[in-house]
C-alpha cells in the first residue's frame, strides 16, 4: 500500500489533504500574483508559506478565505471540490483567517468583536451570556488570555492578535491562515503564539502559516512551500531543509544571513536628548520619563526594550508627534524640543552639507508612513514636492517626480503592478515598507530614526536595508534605531540602550552582551546603577 493511499485509510477514507488548492492563477491590472500555484495542506500539520515580498502569498490565502476569485485552479476541502464566493462561504467551510492587518473595530470591546456577524440570538435578542461563556472556554482551553471587556483601542496589538484567534475559534473554524502572525509582536508574544499554534495542531486543526522569519518557520512549521515573484518553487519538509536552502530558494540567490560591517567611527553629536519627559496617555505616570542619551555621526544607536515600554512614545516626542513636558531635544546643536514636525523633516537649508532635519521610517506605515489612497510615486515625494526639483512656480513637475519615482523603485526593489502609478493600498506590506525606507534614506538628512524599519521585509530585502543603514552610518549619519527583533538589534547595532517603563535602564555592547543578558534588562531584572536613569 502507497503513501497516500495508508493515508486515506487513517483519515478514514478521507483524502489525505484537508485543503488542496490546484492550478491556482489570480491577476491583477500589470500583474499575475498567483501564475498556477498548487498548495496541498495536510491535517493537522503547520503549513508554511514563505516567499519575497509581493512573491502572492497573502494574495493565494486571500483566494482561500474567499476575498479573490481566481482566473484559474479550484479548490478542494477534504477531496471534494468546493466553491469559495466570500469569506461566509470559507466560514462555512471551517476556514478562519487572521490578516496582517488586523480586522477589528477599535471602539467595540474585545466580545464585541469576536462574535460580530456570527451572534447567537433569541427572539431577536443578542444571547451575550452564552457567547460569554463559549469564549471563555475557548480561552481557558487555548490560554488565550484576552480582557473580553476591554476596547480594541485600549490593549496591546498581542492581546488583538489573540482576539482574532478567538475569531476563528468562536467560528469553529478547522483550517487557520496566519498571515504574518508575528509581524508586531514582542519575543514573548511571538512564543506565546508558537505554542498556541502547536496546541491547536493537537486538537486537529491545520495551519497555514505566512511569515518571512525563517527562525520561527524552521521551529514551528511541519512543511514549507516556497512562491517566487508568483510561482511555486517547492515544498520541502522542515526537518529536511535549512534557514540557507530556504532563502536560497526564496530569493533566487544565497543571501547573506548575518551583518557585515566594519568598526564605527564616531563623530559629532547630531541628536542631544537631556532629561526627557512625554506623558501616558493610558496611565498617570510619564510614558518617558528623564531619559537622556546623545547619537553621534557615523553610528547605530538601538532603543531595544519590550513593546509598550516607552519607545513608541519616544520616537513620537523625537519627531514632533507627540509634545513633551520635560527635558530638551537638540539636532545638530539646534533645540528642536519645541519645533513642529513640519519643521523637523522638512526644513531644507543646509547644515555642513547636509539638509539640516531628521527623517523617519516610522513604526506604522499605515498611519504615518503613507497615503494609502495617493500613487506610488505621490507618496515618494509627500515631504519634497515643494523642493526645486519637483515644482516651478508653483505647479508640480509631474515628469521629475516620476523620474524620481522609477530610480528609488529600481534601487530599492520596490514591486507594484503599475509602476509609480500604482496606488499605495494596493501594495502587499512588505513592499509599502520597502517604499517608505527608499523614500527616507533618500532624503539626505544627519538623523535617520528608523522604527522596525525591516519589519515585514523578506531576507533579502532584510540584507538589502541593513546593507543601506551601515552604508549610511559609513557616510556619516547618526542612526537611532527601534527594534523589537532581537537579531537585529544585536547584529546592526553600535550601541544598545534598553528601555523598561519609561526609562533607560542600561547601556551596552553588543560585542561584549549576549542576547540571555539583554533580555534581563528589557524584563526589568536587571539594570546598571545610576548612569542612565
């Protein structure tokens, strides 16, 4: 007896395959996303889709939950054909989606939320107390540990992932797309989810599961199928396979997996940050508190910490987002403390031969770092179109900003259907990132502050921006980097500063640290007396 065929026997004469998607080809406007994919998930198993930014992958799950319609290809669920109008037709074929960009109503409470378009009525009423009662089960048998009367506005992004899982669990749902599942989440978070996952695979459910963090696929995953610029390369067992033979398959190309860079050369203050102080606005205390630190020329300078420890808060006081009620802020010997954002990323005088101002890559790309309605290349000059190069008199001059567009598209390998006239929303989130650092690096200023500017971004693109960030720390630039990724924060930087509640709690070596040590000081076990504070 074959493989398969033992298979169908222990399933009970069911396929072996839960969800098959066969031939699969879904286009768009200049673009094929998907050119004839085939993906077979087996039950019980961790599936993991892995592939470049913009390679299909959240376009070929978007199919699956029904989102789609494709030119070509079926889909079959337990070896039957099926047909997938809308997400209401996937639901009723016990498949959940958690999206990377989480579909929640922030004003609504968490209950809210989870039981939105499936509630359980009688007589025309909501039955609240048994959805109540279903979810908690679902929490104490999944440890999904969720506030369930708490506003989505008010918890943490971890908390709202859990909150979609309870989404798909509330639903019933036997098949679990995860896509880019632990894009905003902290170390913790991201082991918290592993583990959740597996428990749901001892329960029988099967996953799909997109990432681009080849650590977490080579821990969790069972299998891996690779696409490529819309093709499928393969699948592969995960036991069979290494992190080098996936990125190799995944980019085309060995990719280099470690950063290479020389000693730093530190010059000039370029940013003073003296006793700084930002309020919460959750909690009575200060969300910064009295921190103090200086980012010279021609260094790396990281801000690591847990999330919602105060660096969001920081960088929002750095760039004139949020205003600060304590301590100063000096650029390039300037105070700026009090400054307007439009006069800290655009001022366009020269200071030493660079344009004097900060850039930023910022935390979320969706709220800070586009207009999601405007084109490609709009977007690409929303901070210079007033610049000489790109209006006279007055009027935009449309030609230059293309011109503009197409050279940081082609340098920085940004993917769209249409060029520079593709609108931003169109785009997967990995190329929208790939734009917004394009856009930032490009804008010559002494201070980059670079917010999980790799967020998203496949090992090649990875390589690419940390290649460009040495490059612009070799040139001269003061780098103040955000990071939750602990490998990067390690390998990137020059100098780490911790945060923990507010404060700096340490100053380290990254050439002289471990990753065990730093994660004692970002728990707040540990913190060196009296300098940083």
């Amino acid at each position: 007896m074959d493989n398969l065929s033992q298979a169908v026997k222990d399933t009970g004469g069911k396929s072996e395959y839960v969800i098959e998607m066969l031939h699969i080809t879904k286009e768009f406007p200049g673009i094929k996303a998907n050119d004839d994919i085939t993906l077979q998930l087996r039950r019980g198993e961790i599936h993991a889709l892995l592939g470049e930014n913009g390679a299909g992958k959240s376009t070929l799950m978007s199919v699956l939950f029904g989102l789609y319609q494709p030119e070509k290809g079926i889909i079959k669920k337990d070896g039957k054909e099926v047909k997938i109008n809308d997400p209401n037709d996937a639901t009723a074929l016990h498949i959940g989606m958690v999206h990377q960009h989480f579909k929640l109503i922030d004003v609504f409470t968490a209950l809210d939320n989870i039981i939105l378009g499936a509630e359980d009525t009688k007589y025309g009423f909501l039955s609240r107390k048994a959805a109540r009662a279903k979810i908690e089960a679902l929490i104490d048998r999944y440890g999904l540990k969720v506030d369930l009367d708490a506003k989505i506005e008010d918890i943490t992004v971890g908390m709202q992932q859990r909150v979609e899982i309870l989404k798909m669990l509330y639903r019933d749902n036997e098949i679990l797309i995860f896509d880019e599942p632990t894009a905003v989440l902290t170390p913790q978070e991201i082991e918290e989810l592993m583990d959740i996952m597996r428990g749901l695979t001892k329960e029988g459910k099967s996953i799909l599961f997109i990432s681009h963090k080849l650590n977490e696929i080579m821990e969790v995953s069972d299998r891996v199928s690779v696409l490529r610029k819309g093709k499928y390369i393969g699948t592969v067992n995960t036991s069979e396979t290494s992190k080098e033979e996936l990125s190799r398959m995944m980019v085309g190309r060995p990719v280099q997996l470690v950063v290479e860079k020389g000693e730093a050369h530190p010059g000039k203050k370029i940013l003073s940050v003296n006793n700084l102080c930002i309020p919460s606005h959750i909690y009575k205390r200060d969300a910064v508190h009295n921190v103090s630190f200086d980012v010279r020329a021609g260094e790396i300078v990281c801000i690591a910490g847990i999330d919602g420890n105060g660096q969001t808060d920081l960088v929002y006081g750095l760039t004139g987002l949020e205003k600060v009620t304590g301590g100063s802020i000096d650029l390039c010997g300037k105070d700026i403390t009090h400054v307007p954002v439009l006069n800290r990323s655009h001022v366009s005088r020269k200071l030493d031969g660079h344009d004097f101002g900060l850039s930023h890559i910022p935390e979320d790309r969706h709220k800070h770092g586009l207009i999601l309605d405007f084109t490609l290349e709009q977007n690409m000059v929303l901070q210079r179109f007033e610049e000489p190069a790109f209006q006279n008199h007055g009027f935009i001059r449309f030609d230059e900003e293309r011109k503009y567009a197409e050279k940081l598209i082609e340098q920085f390998d940004v993917r769209s259907g249409q060029g520079p006239i593709t609108i931003a929303r169109s785009m997967s989130g990995g190329n929208q990132q790939k734009a917004i650092v394009a856009r930032e690096l490009d804008r010559n200023k002494p201070l980059i502050i670079a917010v999980q500017p790799t967020r998203g971004l496949d090992v090649g693109a990875i390589e690419y921006i940390h290649g460009q960030l040495i490059a612009q720390r070799d040139a001269g630039k003061a780098i103040l980097l955000v990071s939750l990724e602990l490998d990067e924060v390690m390998n990137l930087s020059d100098r780490i500063l911790v945060m923990y509640e507010g404060e700096l709690v340490g100053e380290l070596d990254p050439k002289k640290t471990t990753v065990e040590e730093l994660g004692l000081y970002m728990a707040g076990a540990k913190r060196q007396k009296g300098a940083l504070a």
